[in-house]
C-alpha cells in the first residue's frame, strides 16, 4: 500500500486489496479546497472518504473520475476494500458547535487504517475497542478550536495503541487555518522523527515489529 499525504487531512491509499498483478484501487480521504491556504488535491480515485461537510474536508469535485463517495456512517465495501465509518463528533458539545464526524476504518492488504477526521473531543469506550490496535491512526493534533490537541492525540494514541501513527490536520507551511503545529503532539509522544516522508510504502510485514511509531509525512 502506498500512502500519501496532500496537507491537512488528505491522503491518497494506493492498494492491491485482491494481491499483486491486480488493478489499483484509489482512495482519497478528505480532500481540501483552496481556503485552507493549500492547493486541493489533484488526480483520480476509485473511492472518496469525507469524514464531514466542511469545505476543507469535503472538496469532491477536484478528484477525477467517477469515484463512490461516502460521507457517512456505515458498512461497505469498494473494489475489495472494507471501510467501517464509525460516528462521532467535531466538538466537545456533542456536535452542537461543528456537527458530526465520521471516522474511518479501512481494511485492505491485511492492514488496518484508521481516520479520525477531525475529532473533537475523546472516544467513547466502544469506539476505542473497535480501532484499538490499528495498523495504522491518521490522527489530527493541531487543536485551535478544531480537533483535539497535541497533547490529548498523543493520551489517544497511548490508549489505542496503532502500530504507527500519523498526525494530521497540523500546521504547515502555506496552511491559514489557526492551528498548531505538530510539535505540542511530538513533545507529548517523545518519539517523533526529525525527518518528513512524502510517500510511504507499507506492507503487513512492516507493521509487525512496530509499536506507536510515529511518522510525520510531508507534501511532494
């Protein structure tokens, strides 16, 4: 599988989910529009996750081609590939200030990826049972108001214990939106790289010796 970032909280999955010699399938999550200070993702996908309708989590319209689109809760399966969509919310308040969020769980390869869209407030137990042990978390850590903060990510990311973690939705270079920086997350974790990866290829083999790794990526 291969994994890349486009900024904020978009990710281009590239997988074989029926093995090698198989077509890809295309999946993109959360794609942005230009407000957030970003160019939006460019290119065509398979299948489009939108964890809510917000303009910078939403923008559908820039990935090409005739891609499923799911924007809620639920069960389903795209091209072999198996996506549970848990619900949640945006805010500490039940969703009485930003609404709703979905989170995602997808299982493709033998991994297990989740994203958390933009969480806004802790996990119910129920919620933390079913993505515990992920392969891999897609986390947001930038706070603002927004999602949680670099320092509740990385209590979540204790508890859920992922094999790898991601952080999403930070602040980077060219990004408007007042959040964070994943520095607050990386000082709570303590293991943070030093270097960004833009593209990360991962096998189930490489996900077996981890524990909590953390990988900052970084736009091409």
């Amino acid at each position: 599988m291969i994994i890349q970032y486009y900024g904020h909280s978009c990710f281009k999955l590239t997988t074989k989910p029926a093995g090698r010699g198989q077509a890809d399938v295309n999946i993109f999550l959360d794609p942005f529009d230009k407000s957030i200070g970003l160019r939006p993702p460019q290119g065509s996908a398979d299948l489009v996750l939108v964890s809510h309708d917000h303009p910078d989590h939403n923008n559908v319209a820039a990935i090409k081609g005739e891609p499923s689109v799911i924007d809620i809760p639920g069960e389903y399966s795209v091209k072999g590939v198996n996506i549970v969509g848990f619900p949640s919310f945006h805010d500490e308040k039940d969703g009485a200030e930003r609404g709703s969020n979905t989170i995602y769980v997808l299982e493709s390869e033998d991994l297990r990826i989740c994203h958390l869209g933009d969480l806004g407030t802790d996990l119910t137990e129920k919620q933390y049972d079913a993505i515990s042990g992920v392969d891999i978390l897609m986390i947001p850590v930038g706070g603002g108001g927004y999602t949680i903060d670099g320092e509740k990510a990385a209590k979540m990311v204790k508890k859920i214990e992922p094999r790898v973690v991601i952080p999403m939705h930070f602040k980077t270079k060219g990004v408007t939106a007042k959040i964070d920086d994943e520095k607050k997350f990386c000082d709570a974790i303590g293991n943070c790289p030093t270097e960004r990866v833009a593209k990360l290829n991962f096998k189930k083999k490489d996900a077996e010796d981890k524990k909590m790794e953390v990988i900052i990526m970084g736009m091409e």
